[in-house]
C-alpha cells in the first residue's frame, strides 16, 4: 500500500443500521456469517472487486483493501433501531430471506442485537405499527434522543468511529421547501417548532448523525439528506454524505442497459417498468404517499443519461413509467418487468424485455456494506460533504439542484468516478477520464 494521509481502520467501527427489518437482518446476518467463513459476501464490491492502479509498467490490478485501508469484517459491531422489539434472529426469521440453516450459526450474535425504540411518526408510515418506539416533546428532542442512543452506543461497545445507515422504510414525499430546507438554521428552527409536515424523522437521524461525527448514509428514496440544510451541516461537522436509495434491482439494470441504448445511438419511445414485491416495503409502498417518494427516484434515472438536448431525433418524446405493485405471495423476491420500446434505422420500431427476478434484501445486503466502509474511508481521507463518487451504489445521486447541477446516472461513468476516488485515496493518480 502506497503512504497515503489517510487515517489507519483502528478499532472498532460500530455500524447503527434505522430499521430491522429484511435488509438490516440480511446485511448483519451476512457479515457475521463471512467472518465466521461460513459464507460469501457475493456482490460486495469492497471485498471482491480489484481495481487498476499505475500505468504500463507499473500497472497493476489490486482488491480495494489493499489500495486504500477499510475497516475488516472483524471489527464491525452492529447496533439498530426499529419500531418493533424483535431482536435481529427473530427478525431474520421473521423476514424469510435466509434459510434456517444460514441465520442459526450465528444465532447468540443476532439475539445480543436489539433495537433500541426508533424516532417514528405514524403519518409518514401509516402501514406500520409497531410499539418500541420513542416519545418525544418535539422533533429537536427527537434528534438530542438520538444524539444520545450513537453516543451510548459508541461508549457501551468501545467503537472508534460510528456510520448510520438508514435501511427503514420509505416514508411520504417532503417536497423541499426553500424556507425550512436550504439553511440549516432553518431547519433547526423547523425543528424546535415541531414542525412535523417538513421534518421528517429520517431527517432528525441524519442530523444526530453528523453532529456526532459519523457518516450518514440513506438507502430509501427519502427527502433527508438532498437538501441544503443538511449539506450545511455535513460541511459543518466535515463528515460524509451520499445521494439516497438503494440501486440494487431495477433501477441498475436501467443505469447498466440505457447506455447501450446511448451508445449505439438507437432511439427510445418508451420504457415501461413495473415490479411486484411483498415485503414490508412493498407494503409500505402501496400507500400513494409513500409511492410517489419512490416514483420520484426512479424516474429521475433515465432523463440524464439519454437526452433530448443532446440527440433530439432519438430521445424527444420518449414515454417513461414506473409502477411498484404490493404483492404479498413474492415476500422479498422482487420481479421486475421492463418494456423498452426503440426505433433503428429509418425509424423502424424494436422491442426489448427485461424480467428481472430479484431477491431485494440479497442484493441491497452488499451495497450496505460497500457503502459503510466506503463512508468510513471517506471520513478518515477528510473527505466531507456530498461524496459523489459513492452514487454507483444508488439511485439518485446526490447533486446540487440549487445550481442546476445534473446528477451523473450512467453506471459506467459512476463506476469510473467510484475508481478515481478509491486511486485517489490510495495515494495514486486518478487517471480515467469521465467522457
């Protein structure tokens, strides 16, 4: 490993994961069983993918870890929150991802895993209805409660550093309102005044997180840490945030399949994505509200990489739709369908499906992963603020609307940025271009 400024992985690292639910469970259950070496973190890219450092001579293609210096399975130590009082084996059971025969090795570390109560107001999750949950005077009391569950945390478990996920559910759309959500005083101000329709709880964890120093990384499509407000405080407390959502099913195969689109310049009439899905997302997601967050994420992906102000005779008027259907038989086996309409040579019509059948939570499990070693690292290189380079992992990346900066939604161009940060931070050159 070349010298570089960042700071040594030492010690513990605590992982605070809001939500114990599918993902959470499959992600925590998966980490322990690797580092018993009775599995495979499969679709990890931290612990598999090797990435080319140097060039002609002195090339060569080294696994991240031994480029830049991420924290090891060993040391990670796994804390949640959830609205329900199962601990982490029950709620893998619960959650019927894994097989008995993969969550019962690891059984005693699962049940010393309970969820401490979680920051909740029912308006933005009414399908949910669970009891463990925090009384709060007011949503500033909301985010000090929280502020003292990552600092108890951190003494209780002797962790070096913390790094908060969000892996809960997705709540109702908060449009961004200039007034509350591009200063952070306003914000702070929102949230002494309990101001309940802007503020929403996942905000309040983002707040506690960064004001405790730790990385705060939000893997549904909420309305949390895109806004100035919160751009503020990561500035502020020098800490790392990304974009949001997981890309984990239907929405990386869009970001993989539209360049090829892109690139062989065909042209696009329409693209038409629907899943099914049963788990508690899904069920989350058949409330309107809760949907059009969703809606909004994944539209948002296509628009920016095929583009009518680039080539109008191929991506004028294209028709873009997503539909997400709550179908309870599938549990977390998500099958998404999509419909690409194009036009070739003369303008002759051509279709393409995808079916993708997916398992949610065996996909998003890995992503969490990447994501908390990748913020960590981040925080200890000094890097602070919107870390674009983590977008390759979800579907919206982190932009700056407010200057009409346009999120980079091209798979391969994140992959690249993905690359250049990790050479970076490794003390070599970050040599590939972004065309």
């Amino acid at each position: 490993m070349k010298q570089t400024n960042v700071k040594p992985a030492e010690g513990k690292l605590g992982i605070m994961v809001v939500g114990c639910g599918a993902v959470s469970t499959t992600f925590m259950t998966g980490v322990l069983m690797a580092r018993k070496g009775l599995a495979k973190p499969v679709g990890s890219m931290t612990q598999y993918d090797k990435i080319r450092v140097g060039r002609g001579e002195d090339k060569q293609y080294l696994h991240v870890g031994d480029i830049v210096p991420i924290a090891k399975l060993d040391d990670i130590v796994f804390g949640t929150w959830d609205v329900y009082p199962q601990n982490a084996y029950q709620a893998a059971m619960y959650a019927e991802v894994l097989k008995e025969k993969d969550i019962e090795p690891v059984r005693d570390e699962l049940e010393k895993i309970v969820p401490m109560k979680a920051a909740f107001d029912k308006n933005y999750a009414k399908r949910l209805d669970g009891d463990n949950v925090k009384q709060c005077k007011d949503r500033w009391d909301m985010t000090e409660q929280l502020r003292q569950d990552i600092r108890d945390f951190k003494a209780k478990n002797g962790c070096a550093r913390v790094v908060v996920i969000w892996a809960a559910s997705t709540e109702i759309y908060v449009p961004v309102d200039e007034k509350v959500h591009y200063t952070l005083d306003a914000l702070e101000q929102a949230m002494k005044a309990d101001d309940r329709e802007h503020i929403a709880p996942s905000m309040c964890y983002a707040y506690a997180a960064l004001s405790e120093g730790a990385p705060f990384i939000m893997g549904a499509p909420n309305t949390t840490v895109d806004i100035p407000a919160m751009w503020e405080l990561a500035e502020k407390t020098r800490m790392p945030i990304a974009g949001k959502d997981f890309k984990t099913g239907q929405t990386l195969v869009k970001s993989g399949f539209a360049p090829i689109i892109g690139v062989r310049s065909l042209g696009l009439s329409g693209w038409f994505s629907t899943n099914i899905l049963g788990n508690r997302d899904g069920l989350v997601l058949d409330e309107p509200a809760n949907f059009r967050t969703k809606e909004v994420s994944k539209l948002s992906t296509l628009e920016t990489i095929l583009k009518a102000d680039v080539q109008p005779d191929l991506y004028q008027d294209y028709y873009h739709k997503v539909r997400i259907n709550y179908y309870p038989p599938r549990n977390d086996n998500k099958e998404g369908w999509d419909n690409i309409d194009i036009f070739g040579w003369l303008g002759y019509p051509m279709q393409i499906k995808i079916n993708f059948l997916c398992r949610d939570s065996i996909l998003a499990a890995p992503l969490c992963l990447d994501l908390c070693l990748l913020s960590d690292l981040a925080a200890r290189a000094g890097r602070y603020g919107t870390q674009r380079f983590l977008s390759f992992f979800l579907k919206s990346p982190q932009h700056d609307y407010t200057q009409g900066e346009e999120p980079v939604n091209n798979l391969y161009q994140q992959y690249t940025m993905l690359k250049n940060a990790i050479r970076e931070m490794g003390g070599y050159e970050a040599d590939e271009e972004i065309d």
